[in-house]
C-alpha cells in the first residue's frame, strides 16, 4: 500500500461517482454502515410540483425519511451529508456530497 492508498477515503457508497450519487426512481440501494446494511429507496412525486423522498431502513424497520426534497436541500445518510442537485419526475434524485 502506497501513502496515497492511506489517505484515500474510504468508499462507503459504491454508487458514487466524482462526489454525486444518482438514486434512480424505485431502485434499493444497500450501503454497509457501522457494521449493518441499511436499504436507501428514492421516490419522485409531481404534485404539488416535483419534489422526492429518500427513505432509509434497516433490519426491515424504518430509520429516517426525507421528504418534499427539492435542488437545494440536505439530507444526511448514514451520518454523511449530501446536497439535492436534481429532482427528475420519476427517474432520480442527484446528490452531491456537502462539505461540512
């Protein structure tokens, strides 16, 4: 292992790609944290107007949901923190890791 590979983070969302993850519409996302599979699920609504809701559960019991998301908002998964970038009607939610 090089002193590069040390500083790397560590890859906790294999979904991630250059710091955006793209929930499609409807499709379970497993990410393994501290030691337990949590199951991330995206939804896109259109009335009042677009907006989505990420719910997360674990052990097939709900832990947290967020709703009315829209560009612009925050959300925390599994202890980090990511920024809505996009809502798209029935197709996905982009985010973008925020910086503390």
């Amino acid at each position: 292992m090089s002193p590069d590979d040390a500083a790397a983070p560590q890859v906790k969302y294999p979904f991630e790609f250059d710091g955006r993850w793209v929930l499609r519409y409807h499709v379970p996302y497993s990410v393994e944290h501290e030691g337990r599979t949590h199951r991330i699920v995206a939804t896109i609504f259109a009335q009042p107007s677009v907006h989505g809701r990420i719910q997360i559960s674990s052990a097939g019991r709900p832990l947290v949901e967020h709703d009315d998301l829209t560009p612009g908002d925050t959300v925390e998964i599994t202890g980090d923190p990511w920024r809505v970038t996009e809502v798209d009607y029935r197709t996905r939610i982009v985010l973008e890791r925020a910086h503390a």
